[in-house]
C-alpha cells in the first residue's frame, strides 16, 4: 500500500513539474496569439473602413441615391464586422464548421429575439425598393405625429432633422407599416389662408383687396389658380379664404409674409378683423 501510495506521489508530482515546465510557452504562445489578434483586429478595422470608403466614391459616381448609399454602407459595415471577429475567433481554435452549426441551430432562437430589429431590417430594403421618401424629403408619420427632413436612412433606423435641428430617430419598421404624408414629392405646394372680417365690412371690397396682396406677392404661381372666396359664416366673422399655389421650397416663407401682409392690407382698406365676441340680450320678466 506504502509503495502504490510513493508511486502514486512521485508520477503526480512528476505530472504537475511538467505542467509546470510547459505553462510558460503555453502563456507564450497565448500572448502571442492575443497580439496577433489585435494587430488582425486594427489591420482589419482600417481595411473596412478603406473598403467603405470605396464602395460610398463608387456609389456616388453611379449617381445612387444617399438613402441607397447610407443603407449599404451601414450593411457592409456590419457584414465586414462580423466576419472580422469570425476570422479573429479561428485563430484561438474555434473550429469554422462548428461555429456555423451552432448558428444554424440557434437560428430560430436568434430570429425570435431580433424580431424587431429584423423587422427594422426589411423596412429599411422596403423603404429602399418603394421609395415613399428619399434623403431630404420633408415627411410626417401618422402613427406618432413625429415630422422633419429625412437626414438619414440606415440599416435599421431612419434619421429625422426637425424644425429647430432635433434628430427624430425612427425604426424603419414603423415607417413601413404606417401611414406617412410626403411633403417634398410634388414641385408646387397648395396655399391656403383664412382670415375674417366684420359683418358690417364689405366682402367684395375685402375680396378684391387679398386678391391685389396674392398678385403682387412675387412667389406665387400667377400660371395657376388662384382664388378668394367666402369660407363660411362664423360665430363672429365672415371668414374668408385665399387659395394659391407656391413652389414647395417658398411654401412656409410665402405663408409667413402673405398672413402678415393680409392683416395690413385689410386695415388699409378700413375692413376690420374681429375678435370672437358674443351679444347678451337681458329681459325683464
């Protein structure tokens, strides 16, 4: 028992001195291994973004549209990406043909719980292939009521630069499935304006008068219709509309200056604009 028990020590500790004597080129060559990696790693992330850099001149020569170039420029990233860390990952041993396997086996696991951002994915090629918008677009989601310039569209997401230079961001599945309203599709942009006046003022003179102010307004497309009209009888007014026709570029500058000007024009021609009001009848019982 005493001899088993010496034999047993001695090739153990024979075991553990050469587990010992071995560790050191085995930390070697794992260091080796992680700088070697790092170094794939930094090579690699200046390759991509060369690689990149390519594909945006190439697309951009080709007169692709910037969503169509933003959308496969965040995929390329992405896609180069993870075949990095795929490469990277072979050289610590991880056998290629189990790696695939695994993924392949995980596959519905992995839709499942990246069923948004797939989703996200597909309205990003839907956006692409249907074109309800492109890069610089004014556009407005009904779903949310959420509304600015399409600055970007990526791979998952669209970019939205609001009025006072907010960036909106919107996952392109929702913009898929929902209603939207185009601003910058058509060249010109309709015009309409209301204002009231008195019931004592006189509507033909009122009429003529806004329909000089949109003659002279400079913007306005004199090659289409034009017309000054009675809205309807309000509680207080006789309110009166102005429809006209704008470039979509001159629409919120002509709406500003026409609805200042509309103010003038009607005091000039001693037409008053009133304010709500109510008469109160008292009788004696």
């Amino acid at each position: 028992m005493l001899a088993l028990l010496f034999k047993f020590n001695f090739y153990g500790s024979e075991v553990i001195t050469q587990m010992l004597e071995a560790l050191p080129g085995k930390l070697i060559a794992f260091g080796l291994r992680v700088l070697f990696s790092v170094a794939v790693f930094f090579i690699g992330s200046k390759l991509i973004k060369l690689v990149r850099k390519i594909l945006k001149r190439t697309l951009t020569k080709a007169d692709a549209e910037v969503g169509l170039i933003q959308f496969l420029d965040s995929f390329a990233k992405m896609s180069l990406y993870i075949l990095l860390v795929f490469t990277i990952a072979t050289t610590f041993g991880v056998d290629a043909a189990s790696v695939i396997a695994l993924i392949g086996s995980a596959g519905v696991a992995i839709g499942l719980a990246l069923q948004g951002s797939l989703s996200n994915f597909a309205g990003g090629v839907l956006i692409l292939l249907l074109k309800p918008f492109v890069v610089g677009d004014y556009i407005k989601e009904d779903s949310a009521g959420n509304e600015g310039t399409v600055s970007e569209i990526q791979l998952f997401y669209t970019k939205l630069r609001t009025g006072d230079n907010k960036i909106i961001v919107l996952p392109n599945g929702t913009l898929a499935n929902t209603s939207l309203t185009n601003y910058s599709t058509c060249e010109f942009r309709r015009l309409d304006l209301v204002v009231g006046i008195s019931y004592d003022a006189d509507v033909k003179l009122a009429k003529s008068v806004l329909e000089q102010l949109v003659l002279k307004e400079e913007k306005t497309c004199k090659d289409k219709e034009m017309i000054v009209y009675v809205d309807s009888l309000a509680s207080s007014s006789v309110d009166i509309a102005i429809r006209c026709w704008v470039k979509n570029e001159d629409y919120w500058e002509v709406r500003r200056r026409l609805t200042e000007e509309m103010k003038y024009v009607l005091e000039g021609a001693g037409i008053p604009i009133p304010f709500p009001q109510m008469d109160v009848h008292v009788k004696n019982s």
